[in-house]
C-alpha cells in the first residue's frame, strides 16, 4: 500500500492512502424460463453498466450465473468470484439487488465474512451502498435473510398448491403414456386421453390380465406394432413393466410417490380396478427373483475361438410347475473384436464336461499349480489314513492329480475353479462348444 505523510503537531506522520476500489459486477437470475433468465441477466447488466458510468465505477470483471441461491455453495461463478476477492483480485461488487449475492445464510455469511476481514470493501446495488459499517452489515443481513423467508415461504405455499390439487382429483406432473396434459391455465394439473395412445395401453392390460402376457412378450408386440410415446420414442421392457404397475390407468395415484398419499383421481380411466388386480396377479405369478451375485466361475478365462473377444456369460431363469425355479447359466462372445461373432452359446454343464475331457488330454506339465496340488494331495491322502482310518490296499492307487481337477470343476467351489484355470499356461478358446488350448 503507498503512503504520504501529513503534518500532525509539528511532526510528519505516515498516512495510507487507500486502494482504488475494484468492481466485480454479478448479476444472477432464476426463474423457470432459460430464455427469461437470460433477458433478466442481460438487463441486469445494463442497468448496472449504467450506473457504473455514471458512478466512474471501475468495473473488472463482469460474471453472470443463472443457479438458483437457495442452497449453499451450489453456484460455481459466486464461488469463483469470493475466490478472487480473498486474492485481491477486486475489492467490491456491483449486483442489482442484496437477494441476487444470497437467499441463504452460508453464502450471506461469506460476504460479510470478507468484509470483516476488509478484503470487501462495499457492495453497491442500484438504490443502496453497503460499507464494512455494523449498520450496515446489519441491513444487508436482514434484507438477505428477507429473501430466504420469501423462498421459503414459496416452498410452503407451492406445496400447498400441490396437495390441494391432489385432493381435487388432478395428479400434477407430466401425464403417464396413454395421456395428455391439458395446456390451459385454467386446467393445470389436469389431463385428457390421448386418442391415440389410450387404446394400446388398455390391449396391454387386457393381454396380461385375461391372456396371461409376460411383460417380455408385451414388449415385443409393442415392438412390432412400432407403438411409441408422445415424444416419439418406443418403450423399453422397463417402461412397460412400470405402466402396468401403475394405479393411474384405473384412477387412482399416489402424491408424492412413496409418501403413502394416495388420491381419487377424476381423469377418466383406461382400464377397470378389477383388470388391473388381474394384472399385478399374473405378474405376480411370472416373477422370478434374481440371484444377489452375477459372478460367474469361467468368466475373463477363456476367449473366443472365432474372433478373440472375451468370453462371458449370463444367467436364465424358468419357473416350474411346482413353483420351483431352474436357474440356467450360459457363456457365450462378448462381441467386443466382432459385433456379427457366429459362435454359438453354451450352458455350463457342459462347458465343464469340456474342461473335464481337456484335463484327460492336457499335458499335466501344462498345470502352473502341479507342485501345489500334489502337496494338496499327499496331505490329503495322509488324512484318509490316519484320521478316518482309511485302509489303503495294496492295489488301490492314490488320488491322482488329474483326477482332483477334474473333481474341482465339477464339485470345487467357485474360486477354486478360477484358481485352477488361472494357472493354466496356455489360453483357453470356444469355439462351436468345443474348449481347446491357444
């Protein structure tokens, strides 16, 4: 900081001479139209820059941010700029109103934070000047948190809104596929059928209900028929198993989903309460819970004899008639070198039938693990013996090293046969379900 000197009894004595001041001008807008946003901030500045001429306002930096203030620490160009103070970038902000710098108590804390350490020295607005003075710090303060009441008083008052039009019968959001929302003011919330759409979802319920239709099949008639949304795009299996889950198709919904608020709706219905029970029964009926885990024992070990790519896997599931569940587990080409890959799938059984006739035919050399397993073995052999009391015959061999791995595919657990095929030397391939050695 420079300094003179002044004249003070007789005797010089050094003043400061004060730091120019610095502007950044901030303007900030939310609202629910982008394109109205953009004109207010732009008219902001305007204004600003007006002022600013006027003034002799030495202006920096210009910033512009259209996130909404209410939460804390959620606008990055507002934190950009109290990172620029506290580097002395500039010392002052010019913005068109106390609201736009902050509706909540953090932000509004930062600000007078800055000024308390006189890294701030005055926050200009259109019609007031706010300096590092207690009074009017303590203005700025009153006028900031005046603006977080307004917002939560709208918060509060919208929410209202909502349940009211809830408890008229009118579910707000967008209408659900099958209808339309109503443009008009004085129908807000409200929606009609869509002439269009409306008939498909009430052949869906009915094809489910009375046809018993998976939810896959109805996807795939939905497919064929080229049936999509108001905005143009087809439904994927978990949109139609959502639609058919859904209360509003008979009249009812609940606001919000999961608060348990449910309401009577006065928008005509597409389907009856009777076909829609029909329908949760049989869907009911044809679910089949999924495993927790999808780890599978062959993955990432072998590749595919056609084009190399990784070989995978995936698990089916059929019910029985006596409830049970058969739980099918296929390996097949990821497709990842060759997208129109021809090899065909197999399930596991007999991909582990293959391991077991490679283990007949590889050289036990090939086995990275041999020395480890016939440790394994021996100790093994020695438990029979002396702990089970196991009287081993003359002729009777012990338990060799081929026939433990093949006893590992079949009965090991699923790390150990990952183990044991990992230490193979040689890459495995599939090809046509048949496993051979790279």
């Amino acid at each position: 900081m420079q300094q003179t000197t002044t004249q003070f009894n007789g005797h010089q004595s050094p003043a400061p001479i004060l730091a120019p001041i610095k502007y950044c001008l901030y303007a900030r807008k939310s609202t629910e139209s982008e394109e109205r946003q953009i004109l207010s901030i732009d008219s902001q500045i305007k204004e600003m820059l007006t002022i600013a001429q006027r003034e002799n306002l030495n202006i920096v930096e210009i910033k512009r941010e259209s996130h909404s203030s209410k939460e804390v620490g959620q606008r990055p160009i507002f934190n950009q700029m109290i990172s620029e103070i506290r580097e002395g970038k500039y010392n002052a902000i010019l913005t068109w109103a106390p609201d736009r710098l902050s509706r909540n108590a953090g932000d509004l804390g930062s600000v007078v934070d800055l000024m308390d350490q006189k890294l701030l020295t005055e926050i200009r607005t259109h019609g007031q000047i706010f300096t590092n003075n207690p009074n009017e710090k303590f203005l700025l303060m009153i006028l900031g948190s005046q603006a977080k009441l307004e917002n939560d008083n709208k918060a509060v008052n919208v929410k209202r809104g909502l349940r009211t039009r809830c408890e008229m019968g009118w579910r707000p959001g967008v209408a659900p596929t099958g209808y339309l929302n109503e443009k008009y003011v004085d129908k807000k919330c409200q929606c009609r059928l869509d002439p269009k759409r409306a008939p498909f979802i009430k052949q869906m319920f009915e094809k489910v209900g009375n046809e018993q239709w998976s939810g896959r099949k109805t996807y795939m008639w939905l497919r064929d028929i080229g049936f999509k949304t108001k905005t143009g795009k087809p439904l994927n299996l978990g949109n139609v198993y959502l639609l058919l889950r859904n209360t509003f198709y008979y009249g009812e919904f609940e606001y919000p989903v999961g608060s348990g608020n449910w309401y009577q709706g006065k928008h005509t219905p597409i389907i009856s309460k009777e076909l829609f029970d029909k329908v949760q029964e049989s869907l009911n009926e044809n679910f089949i819970p999924k495993t927790e885990s999808k780890e599978f024992a062959f993955t990432k070990l072998i590749k595919c004899g056609y084009c190399g790519s990784g070989i995978c896997a995936d698990e089916k599931f059929k019910k029985l008639k006596d409830g049970g569940v058969n739980r099918h587990v296929y390996y097949f080409c990821s497709k990842g070198r060759n997208t129109d890959c021809k090899n065909p799938a197999i399930n596991e059984p007999d991909l582990i039938d293959e391991l077991v006739n490679l283990m007949d035919r590889i050289d036990i050399d090939e086995l990275g693990v041999k020395n480890t397993i016939e440790k394994e073995l021996a100790r093994f052999n020695k438990f029979r013996v002396g702990v089970l009391g196991h009287k081993k015959e003359n002729n009777e061999p012990d338990i060799d090293l081929r026939n433990y791995t093949k006893y590992l595919l079949k009965e090991g657990t699923l790390i150990e046969k990952r183990e044991l095929l990992s230490f193979l030397k040689s890459k495995l391939l599939l090809k046509d379900k048949k496993i051979t050695l790279e």
